[in-house]
C-alpha cells in the first residue's frame, strides 16, 4: 500500500512537470521572454520573424537590425505594425525584380535552344522546372507576406486558447493526483470514525470488570487492537500479543460460552 502512495505520487509529480513544461516550452527556441520598447528607424531593419505564443511564453516580433541586432516587439504596437509593413514593401520588389530578370534570361535563350538541333534538350527541361520552382517560391513568399497584423492578432488570439486549456489540464491533472493521492491515504489508514484504537494503552482492570471486547484489524486502521467494553462504560485499547489481554479474551470467552450454555439450558426446561 505504501509502495502504492509513493508511485502514485512520483506519477503526479512528473505528469504535473510535462504539463509545466508544455506550457513554457523550451527557453532555447524561444530568444523573446519579453516585449522590448526598443523603436529604432524603420530604414535600419534587414527583416523580421514572428515568434508564437503557443510555443513560447508570449507572441513577439523579431525584428533583425543592419547591426545584427534583435528587437522584440509588441505585434499590437504602431510601431511594430508600421516596422512589417515597411519590410514588406522593401522586400517584395526585389524578388519580383530577380524573378522579372531570370525568366527573361530564360526566354532570351528559349529560341537559341529550340533553333539549333544540337542543343540538349535536358538544358530546356532543366531551365523550365527552375523556373516552375522560383514561381513556385515566389507565391509562398507572397502568401506568408499576405499574412498582416490581422492573422497576427488571429494567431495571438489562438495562442492564448491553447494556454488556457493548458492551464484548466494542469488544474485538473493536480486535482486528480490530489484525488487519488487522498483515496490511497484513506485505503492505507481507515477511516478514523472507524478506527477507535489508535495506539494501545497500558490499563490493566481485573478480569471480571469486562463486559465483552471487538478486534480491531490492521487492515484498515493503522494498529491491531482488542478493545475491551468495561462495566463502567469505558474502553480499553489492549495490545494482543500481551498476556493479560490473552487472559482476558479467554475469560469473556468463558462468561459468554456459560451463559449461552445456561439459555439454552432454560429453553429446554
């Protein structure tokens, strides 16, 4: 039973530090702990990557200085939103423009390959999928730039849910280890009310002085005990292993054995 409490305990423990753990995640993956006020010109900022809330503690805009400098920032603040929006907007023509150059390349050199025979076509195919793949990448750069302060807020909002259930599973999972740990608590002692005898006691009264006794079992009360019902209306929490409560067990046992043996005796009669 006690080996019983002691893992239960260990189970409570570790699952209450896996939910703890779920809820910060990992210091090393998340380089913002907290807002900075920090606003520097919008012109010395290279780009910027979004940190969530649901991985780390809070939701942050990491912002990458032509220093090489990071500045955490408040994705609701003016600022921060200005900041993106100007990254953005610097960022875009430029891909466009390296693009706009590679398949022009490409279509300048499209009638070269398909004039002359002796061109591989491998050449051809190769310089197609490349150019499938950058457009490819070109659209996926323009659908995670198209994700504005909204979706930000969206996903902050979205960080914040998943936090909260965390936190009601860390309530619950701590209320049912507390649960189980005071079920197995009460399995190893007994109910109290129960359990009249909670340590022996040294009383000896002579043996005529008994009424009657009950045993207590150490099963479900933290000690085996024979409690003795005395004439004056007390009780004697005795050690059976002693030999006056051998003696004493043996002499009730005789009163009640002589007495039934007298009732039956009268109902014969």
């Amino acid at each position: 039973m006690q080996f019983g409490l002691v893992l239960a305990t260990l189970l409570c423990f570790t699952t209450w530090m896996n939910l703890v753990h779920a809820v910060t995640g990992p210091v090393q993956n998340c380089p913002c702990l907290r807002w900075s006020p920090t606003q520097i010109h919008v012109d010395k900022i290279l780009n910027y990557t979004i940190q969530r809330e649901g991985i780390c503690s809070i939701t942050a805009i990491m912002f990458q200085t032509v220093r090489g400098k990071t500045i955490c920032s408040d994705p609701e603040t003016k600022w921060t939103k200005k900041a993106m929006q100007k990254v953005d907007s610097k960022a875009k023509p430029k891909v466009v423009e390296k693009i706009q150059k590679e398949e022009g390349s490409a279509s300048e050199m499209t009638p070269a390959v398909s004039s002359a025979p002796t061109k591989s076509p491998q050449r051809t195919s190769r310089i197609v999928k490349r150019l499938k793949k950058r457009s490819r990448k070109m659209r996926q750069w323009q659908r995670s730039r198209a994700c504005d302060t909204e979706c930000v807020l969206r996903e902050h909002l979205k960080a914040k849910v998943i936090i909260l259930m965390m936190q009601f599973g860390l309530v619950l999972a701590t209320f049912l280890c507390f649960t189980t740990w005071m079920n197995l608590v009460h399995a190893a002692t007994g109910p109290v009310q129960n359990c009249q005898c909670l340590q022996w006691s040294t009383t000896k009264i002579h043996t005529d002085k008994i009424l009657n006794y009950t045993i207590q079992r150490e099963g479900t009360c933290s000690v085996t005990a024979i409690i003795f019902q005395t004439v004056g209306g007390k009780t004697l929490c005795s050690n059976p292993d002693s030999s006056w409560t051998k003696k004493a067990m043996l002499k009730v046992d005789r009163q009640e054995a002589r007495s039934s043996a007298n009732q039956e005796v009268g109902s014969l009669s």
